[in-house]
C-alpha cells in the first residue's frame, strides 16, 4: 500500500507535464497554422485575380473564385509591354549576384574565422557595422560612381555594386566556425595549402550555409526596385519589377488588376522555384550558423 501510494504522485507528474508538452505543441502547432494562412491568402488572392475579367476584379462584394477563367489576360498583358526581356535581365542580374556573392563572401568569411592576421577581429567588426547604414544613403555616392564609370543603363552598373556585403560575410563566418579544426588540421598535414583547406574541407562541408546565402541573395536581387529604377534607362535593361511598376502607371484610367496580378504571378514563379529546392539546406543553414532564434 505505501508503495502504491508513493507511486500514484509520481504518475500524476508525468502525466501533467505530458499533458503541458502536448498542449503546448497543439498551440504552437496552431499559431504557425494560422500566420502560414495569413501569409498564403494574398499570393491566392493574386493567382485569382489574374484569371478573372476586368469587371469581375471590380465587382462588389468581391469574388475569390473566377468563373470562367480568363486565361487570356497572360499572352495579352506580354503582348503590352516587353516583359519576356525583362524577364531575362532580372534573371541574369539575380544570378550573376548570387555566384559573385557566394564567391567573394566565401572567401572574406573563411580569412576571418580562420586566417590570423593583424587587428582581424577590429576590421570584421567594422566591416559588420556597415549593416547600420541605411541603403537609401548610398544611393547618390553610389550613382555618381557609376557614372564616372560609365557603367549607367549597364548590366555593371546594375550587378557590381552587390557583389559582395557584410552580411553575407557574416552568415558564412558563423557557419564556418561551427566546423571542427581537426578537419581542416588533418587536411594541412596531408599538404593542403590555405586555399586548399578552403576549396577541398570548408565550401564541401558549407553547403547548407551557401544555399542559405544563396537564396537569400536571388530573392533580394530578383525583387530590387530602387537601384535598377534609378541606374536604368531603356527598355532594353529593365528588370522585371521595375517594368511592373512602370506598367502599373501606364494609364492614367482605371488599374487593369488582372493583368497587373497575371504579369505578377510570372514575377513570383522563380522565386518559388529557388525556395522549394533549396528550402531544407536553407532552414539547416539558418539553424548552424547561430542565427537561430
């Protein structure tokens, strides 16, 4: 009997806190349910909205669900203006700036996680606060410099500038030192040099660090609209977000919805696209390098 009632609070125990855990992955569970419809109904809103007809977008109440669909809003918004051309300069500019970003941040991160050199900790940390400056602030000194270039209305003028930042530098240096020494000591005694270590131990074992940076840095290029809407001048280099905004203000009459949704729903397919392949290798890339929450 005493043995039986010394257990019985034991299992009441385990069974509140199974219980609490149990409630408190419902909740949780719950709570990402509810933001990821949040996030999801605008994308489901335009993906409607580029089906329907123009008195069908303006109707009140509104519908969600077209009926017919109106496929013909996508060959004829591409037919207004040279989108497909656009298309293209946003995909070469995302895509030269991903590679030259992993190359240079690659390189800047692994000479300041594991290269000794005078004051390396005081310039990294300089070199990180220029994450404090606005970009915004940059935008006249950094025009005039194309300009002296000569590189204004120039895929240079449109990729260089990014080839490289701090914060990219940053996310690799985390995941570099989370990598063990001994890798990179047992690759030395076997005679690989400083580059070597680099190429051979650190970027094989940092893939899910570069695809991290790498699809952070495709979105971010494929969705600027500032710099390429100042640096540009002609049909011929605008990218595809400058040429949605500018067709948005080609009438001065009522906004044709639909085609504005339909020529943003192409803009957003290759985002998409990047985001499901690499989406593991992203989320383990955030979670190494230390920048879990």
């Amino acid at each position: 009997m005493a043995f039986a009632e010394a257990v019985r609070p034991v299992g009441r125990v385990r069974g509140t806190a199974l219980w609490r855990r149990a409630s408190a992955r419902v909740v949780v569970h719950a709570l990402m349910i509810a933001l990821s419809i949040v996030m999801i109904v605008p994308f489901l809103v335009m993906l409607a909205t580029s089906f329907m007809t123009l008195g069908q977008a303006y109707t009140f109440p509104p519908t969600f669900i077209p009926s017919p669909l109106h496929w013909q809003n996508y060959p004829e918004v591409l037919a207004l203006r040279p989108f497909g051309h656009y298309f293209f300069n946003s995909a070469v500019v995302a895509l030269c700036i991903t590679a030259a970003r992993l190359v240079s941040c690659s390189l800047a991160a692994y000479a300041f996680a594991r290269l000794r050199f005078p004051f390396r900790d005081l310039v990294f940390y300089v070199y990180l606060s220029t994450l404090m400056i606005p970009d915004h602030v940059t935008l006249i000194p950094l025009f005039l410099i194309m300009h002296v270039l000569n590189w204004v209305d120039t895929y240079q003028g449109l990729m260089v500038p990014f080839f490289v930042n701090a914060f990219g530098v940053f996310l690799l240096r985390q995941f570099f030192l989370s990598i063990p020494r001994e890798l990179e000591e047992a690759a030395i005694i076997d005679g690989c040099g400083t580059f070597g270590v680099y190429w051979r131990i650190i970027i094989p074992l940092s893939a899910a660090g570069l695809a991290s940076l790498g699809i952070l840095t495709f979105v971010g290029a494929w969705n600027m609209f500032v710099w390429p809407l100042i640096v540009t001048n002609s049909d011929a280099m605008r990218t595809i977000v400058v040429g949605i905004g500018l067709f948005t203000g080609d009438s001065n009459r009522i906004a044709n919805w639909p085609y504005i949704m339909a020529v943003s729903t192409i803009a957003v397919v290759p985002l998409l696209i990047v985001f499901l392949i690499g989406q593991r290798q992203f989320v383990q890339g955030i979670t190494l390098s230390g920048l879990k929450g």
